[in-house]
C-alpha cells in the first residue's frame, strides 16, 4: 500500500473512533447537557485559535511545488482569499461570543498561544525539522480532512441541540464547504513533500502513525478523559 493510501486509512479509522466515540454521540443526538457543548466549543476554539502560525510553520519547511495551495490556505486562514475579509480565527471568536463563551476567550487567547510555545520547548522527537514538517504537515491535513467530513455535522447539532444560529457556526459550515478541496490538496502536498525531502514510503508512514498515534480529534475536541475513555474501550 502506498503512503497515500495508507495515510487516509489513519484518517478515516481516526474520524471513525472520533464519530464513534460516545462523546460525539450524545453531542449529535441532543442527549449531551449544555455544559459538555459548551465544552466542545471551547475546546475547538483553543486548538484552532493559533492556527495561521502552524500553517505559517509548515509553509516555510514547503518544497517550492507545494508552496502555492498553502500560501493560498494560509491567506484563506487570514482572511485575504477567500472572499471573505475575515481571518478564521475571528470566526472562532464569533462561535465563541455568539454561544456565551466571550469571557473566556481571554484564558483561552493564552491558552492556545501556551500550546503553540509548548510545541517550540518541547524536546523533539525527530532528528531534524524534515520530520518535524511531516509530522505537522499529517496533523494539519488530518484535521481538513475530518472538517470535509465531519464539520457539516457537527455544525447541525450546535443549531439543533445547542440553539446557535447558523451565522454563529459558520466555522464549522465554511470548513465543510472548501476543505474537501484543501484536503485533496494537502494529501498532493504531503506526496511532494515526500519526494522532495527524499523519504522512503516506510519512514514516512512510521511518522504518520506516530503523528497520529492517539486520537488527535478526540484528544483536541474532547480531551484527555475521553482519550482514557477510548482507550478502555480497545483494551476490553
């Protein structure tokens, strides 16, 4: 199996343990309580607040081939093409205020920029930033990849079950709409990224799966309780 193939089966075996989960379940069947959406929002919020810096990051380590899809997802990110004027950050803030949360977006502004110098003083697990790119690199396109798939779902349960207009989700709805072609674009960027930094199928995949070895979206959407929870479950 080549990489490609065997990174979207990492992909869609994550997005089904994350769907799975009874986390996501009470959230898109209404039985969740106020507190556990309220939650998730925040949750979303501090793991995407910083994310022009991370596509920032990745852009810069780029081979030249794959440079013009993430200048243009970057600028998307900010705000610049794609129509809209407005950085998705600020959609984030939106999501947050429109649902009550305003008052903790200050905590999670530092929050979100703790977990971005946390990344930086961190001990690297690799031996250069050929493999740190990668591993970035898989963890970005994971999440464009579950948003084209999950995202529209999501975004129904925040109006159905937590009251939220559609205006105030228009985070979610807009990352179903355009990361269907961002995550066919990223999967091209990571194939080039490959032969460009000269990884061998099986050292790239070792990353991949080391990259994704918890459940990054249960981890960032619903934390480390419901990581353990998943966990228990396997073993039995």
């Amino acid at each position: 199996m080549d990489f490609r193939n065997r990174l979207e089966t990492l992909y869609q075996n994550a997005i089904t343990e994350f769907t799975g989960c009874a986390e996501f379940t009470a959230l898109e069947r209404g039985t969740a309580r106020k507190s556990d959406y309220d939650r998730f929002i925040v949750n979303v919020a501090r793991t995407h607040l910083r994310s022009p810096q991370l596509l920032a990051f990745v852009f810069a380590v780029a081979p030249p081939e794959a440079q013009t899809s993430l200048m243009h997802n970057l600028l998307e990110e900010l705000g610049v093409d794609d129509g809209s004027g407005v950085p998705h950050p600020a959609l984030v803030r939106k999501l947050l205020s429109e649902s009550g949360l305003e008052p903790l977006l200050l905590d999670l502004e530092e929050r979100a920029a703790e977990d971005i110098r946390q990344v930086v003083v961190d001990p690297l697990l690799y031996p250069s930033l050929r493999e740190v790119g990668l591993s970035a690199l898989v963890e970005i396109e994971a999440f464009e990849y579950m948003l084209s798939r999950v995202a529209s779902r999501i975004a129904r349960a925040l109006v159905t079950f937590r009251k939220l207009s559609p205006a105030t989700v228009e985070w979610f709805t807009h990352h179903s709409e355009v990361d269907i072609k961002h995550a066919e674009q990223g999967l091209g960027n990571l194939e080039t990224y490959l032969e460009y930094y000269d990884f061998s199928p099986e050292e790239a995949a070792t990353i991949a799966e080391m990259a994704l070895r918890e459940n990054v979206f249960i981890k960032r959407y619903f934390g480390e309780q419901a990581l353990g929870n998943l966990a228990a479950r396997i073993e039995q």
